[in-house]
C-alpha cells in the first residue's frame, strides 16, 4: 500500500450530547433600549475590559450598570437591584 492511500478514521471526542428541555425563567424582552443591564464581573479583567466596551459601543441606549470585584466571591446584586434590573450579565473569568 502506497503512502497516499493510506486511511486514516478518527473518533470524535466531544461524543453526542442527550437533547435537554429548556425553560426560561423569564419572558423574552422585546428590546434592550432604555432597558438596565447589570454587567457584574468577577475574577481576572482580561476578555471583559473588551467585551464591556464593546457592549456599550453596540448598544448605546441600554443603560449599563457595571460592577466589578477582582477577588475570589462573585460580586451579587442586591436584592433592589434585582427589581430594577431588566438583565444580567455575570461575567467569571480567572
């Protein structure tokens, strides 16, 4: 057998994923302008320094709430916080 016939099989390591139900636990919004979002990091301040600016470059009209801790805890919003937000976004990164 010449070299270039050879063939070569390989398995895919990711496998095949059993489907899963999905249930929101909260109704879709309709539009992010004039909405509030909290951006809440929580480790290391590489991809999110980008990703924040990013954000409000997109999308002008949200009214972005960040808050950043750099520790080990993940930093929580409060409990008026959660009344006035419209979204979440926790960011980990470490």
């Amino acid at each position: 057998m010449a070299e270039k016939d050879k063939v070569y099989k390989c398995l895919n390591p990711v496998g095949i994923q059993a489907p899963v139900d999905t249930f929101p636990l909260a109704p879709r919004v309709d539009t992010l302008d004039g909405k509030t979002i909290y951006f809440s990091i929580t480790g290391e301040p590489d991809i999110t320094i980008p990703l924040e600016k990013k954000l409000k470059m997109d999308y002008p009209d949200v009214n972005w709430q960040t808050k950043k801790t750099y520790g080990i805890d993940p930093l929580r919003i409060s409990e008026e916080e959660m009344k006035t937000a419209d979204g979440l976004i926790q960011a980990v990164c470490w």
